[in-house]
C-alpha cells in the first residue's frame, strides 16, 4: 500500500504546551501505541453504517445554530498547559453570540482511549471532540461515535484543497469523519554554538543520509568530561523507522520491512562509535529528548515541529539555559537519494461531531470554525502551527521572538513532500503495536536486525491476512 501524499507547503502545527521539566512527553509527538503514551491502542475495524446527520447547516454570523443559545461540550487535554485552546474557544464565543464552549479536560496521557470509553456509554455528552490521532480516529469511527461530516461539507461549501491533502489521508470508506486544525512535522534541530566550537559548517537544508550521518560523525567528541554526541534519537520507533517511508514508496502498513535496514544499521552503528547515546541507557536513565538537547551536548536532534514552541518558551522563562542551547536552528530532514528535500512525515489533529450531541448543527459550526481560516487565524497569532496556512500566518509564526532569525531555519517550514506517520487502515493499532515490540527488541540488542524485521513481517502479514 502506497502512502498517499500530502501535498507542497504544508507545515505542521507547533505546541505552546510547555514542558514541566525533562519527564513529559509531547502531546502529539511520536504517533506511536507504545513509544507515545498518548496514543489509543484500541483496535478499529471498518465502519459501514456510520450514522446519519443533518445536511443542512447551521445558520451562518454571530447567532447560534437555530437562534436560541447553546452550550457544546468540547473534548480536550492539558487545557492548563496548552494556550490555544482557550483562545479558541474566547474568539469563537466573542463571534458567535449565545454559544458557551464546555471545555472538557480528559489529560494527554491515554486521551484516545479514555475518549473511546466516554463515547461508549448512552449517557455521553460530548457535542464536539478533539481527534488526537489515526488510530484513535479509527477507533471512533468504527465504533460510530463520531459522525460523517460529508453532507455539512458539500451544503457548506467547504473548500477541503485548502487543507493540502491531509483530509484524503483520513476518508474512511468515501467518508470524512474529521477536519484537521493543526498539524505537525519532523525536523533537525541543531546546536549552532557547538558546529561553531568546531568551525564546521551548519547542516543544510538539503542533506542525503549520508551526508547527515558523516556530519554527525564530525561533530563527535568522545572525550570523557567534555563529550559531544553528533545526534540524538528519542527512543520512539518512529525516531528511526520513519526515515524508512521518507520515499513515498513505502509505509508502516507494508507487510514486508527491509528497508527499515539501513537506517537500523546507520544508528546502531552511531551507537557503537559514540555518535549518539545508546537507546538502552535512554530507556534506563528516562532520559527526554528536552534534556539532552537543552543539555548543551547534542549537535543534531531529529524532532517534530512542537519541539520550536518549547524551546522559545523555555529559553525565555529561563529553564533551558541559554548559555548551554540558546543558539539554536532548525533544517528539513536529511533524505534519501533520488528523494526531494524537504520530504518528511506529519501527524493531524482534528475535530468531530459526536453522534450522542443533540445540536449536530452547532457542533459542525463549531468544528468549520476551529478548522477553518478564522480559527486558523486564531492559532497563528500565538505561535501555532494551523492545519490551513497562510502566508500572513506564516510570517506571524517565523516573527515569533526567540524563532531562529537565520533563512535556513525559515525555510525548513516548507516542506515539499509530507507523509502521515500513521496512515488509516483499520488494523493499524495492531500494526504499530507488533512494530513497537521489535523495534525495542532490536534497539536494546535483544535480536539482530534481520531478526527483528523477519519478526515484523510474519506478524504484520498475519494481521494483514485477517
């Protein structure tokens, strides 16, 4: 299966949530069932009878949906640490006179699965519910929780090119159950003050594997006491394998893993010369991809884009030290050859109707909103990422104080090529699970790499074959 391709510009969305301390994780970051706490393992087969809704859509300006007031109950997480969602919901009420937004704090740590259980019951509430990931979504479709939001589009007009594709990574059987409002990405963040220590030149914005792997090596210093790791790898899967699918060739839902190979060979030999930190002592220490970064010593890190929110954040608070990693860019991903620059992988968040709201209309008013234009405006204005960019909100973000002033680091938001790290199928939780699996069993050196891909590929065909 051929992943489907999200097309040129577009950029991800990047967090205001600020990290308390080295511990927490992203709350979009890694995709992944094991490696990303956040994300629902639940398993989703396909959904034929999705339930209908109304076609006709909510009446348009400052009224609520059917002029009397309304109040919809919104699904999210981390409402203390993360700016945006109040500064939605504070334009949307000022708009749209006679609608309250109930936000709904579920927390970030195993949001989709404590979502899923909320929407089992007869007595849910929720109007509206934020969409933190793929196989979350394909939970709550299959389960019917969330409705087809296919004929409020067309009666609405929703002009869905302006999401650059993202919304064809998610139709379910012809269906679209979700609108995105923001979206991530993968970088390479990288430490100026240690490539100008060595007087090496920065990484570029057009860098093969290759190419990245000799500079990292460079950039080492395996001295005791004064030690440099060249690069950094977070011990998500998709810190390694996803530099696997960067062709367009390949996905996660594949079957067969080879070509995984390479990029396992490439770390765990960095591991072995010192060139980054062994994913074993990761994993025994908790050491967070913040810490190490911020930490002075890691010349490169790949990361995704909600990582530019936290370290301006912390740089101006004064909890990274900024003697340490003040000096920072960012550059695209290193690529393959024969591979575009700029090619890199991305993850969605969304809004859906529930099928429990008794105010389809309001709901579906209020996601058009969130993920529309407006509401585009509204993340833009403090530093995100929305899934419809624009040039105005692009100079809002790149003017942000404390972003990079250097063109390089401008330029890396352009991305030309951009793959959904988690593709929809409806067996892909357990995909990723079995991936996850080997993927730590070859990382900590408990099987070999052709083992732990020959393991991926028979239990991956097994699923596939169901």
């Amino acid at each position: 299966m051929k992943k489907k391709l999200l097309s040129t510009m577009l950029v991800a969305a990047m967090m205001t949530t600020l990290l308390a301390g080295c511990g927490n994780e992203p709350v979009n970051g890694g995709q992944e069932s094991s490696s990303a706490p956040e994300q629902s393992s639940a398993q989703q087969s396909e959904s034929t009878n999705a339930p209908e809704q109304s076609s006709e859509p909510a009446s348009e300006g400052n009224e609520s949906a059917g002029g009397e007031d309304v109040t919809l109950k919104w699904a999210i997480w981390d409402q203390e640490t993360t700016a945006y969602w109040n500064d939605l919901k504070e334009a949307y009420e000022s708009s749209h006179q006679g609608v309250t937004i109930e936000m709904v704090d579920l927390g970030s740590s195993d949001y989709m699965t404590v979502l899923a259980t909320e929407l089992s019951g007869d007595g849910s509430d929720f109007d509206v519910v934020t969409i933190k990931d793929v196989p979350g979504y394909a939970t709550l479709v299959q389960k019917n929780s969330i409705l087809a939001l296919d004929d409020y589009i067309s009666a609405d007009g929703v002009d869905l090119s302006k999401y650059a594709g993202a919304t064809d990574q998610v139709v379910v059987d012809g269906k679209l159950y979700e609108l995105p409002f923001r979206n991530d990405f993968w970088v390479l963040f990288y430490n100026k003050d240690l490539f100008d220590a060595k007087q090496v030149a920065y990484p570029t914005n057009d860098m093969t594997f290759a190419e990245y792997d000799a500079l990292a090596r460079q950039m080492t210093d395996t001295t005791f006491g004064s030690q440099v790791y060249g690069a950094h790898y977070h011990t998500w899967r998709s810190a390694v394998q996803l530099f696997g699918v960067l062709d367009g060739q390949h996905t996660i839902l594949d079957g067969e893993y080879s070509f995984f190979e390479p990029y396992y060979e490439m770390i765990l030999n960095q591991e072995a010369d010192g060139v980054c930190r062994k994913y074993a002592d990761l994993k025994t220490e908790g050491l967070h991809y913040s810490a190490a970064f911020s930490g002075g010593d890691v010349a490169m890190l790949n990361m995704g884009s909600w990582f530019i929110a936290t370290m301006i954040t912390n740089l101006q608070t004064g909890e990274y030290d900024s003697s340490l990693c003040g000096n920072w860019g960012i550059v695209k991903y290193p690529h393959a050859e024969g591979v575009e620059a700029g090619s890199t992988l991305g993850t969605i968040t969304g809004l859906a109707v529930t099928s429990a709201t008794d105010t389809p209309d309001a709901a579906w008013e209020f996601v058009k909103w969130v993920s529309g234009e407006e509401g585009a405006a509204v993340m833009a204005s403090s530093g995100n990422f929305p899934a419809i960019m624009t040039e105005e909100a692009m100079s809002l973000i790149t003017g942000l104080e404390g972003f990079p002033a250097d063109e390089a680091s401008k330029e890396a938001l352009n991305v030309s090529n951009l793959y959904l790290e988690v593709p929809y199928a409806p067996n892909v939780s357990e995909i990723n699970s079995v991936l996850d699996s080997y993927h730590g069993s070859i990382m900590a050196g408990e099987m070999s790499i052709q083992d732990g891909i020959e393991a991926m590929n028979t239990e991956v065909s097994k699923i596939l074959a169901q």
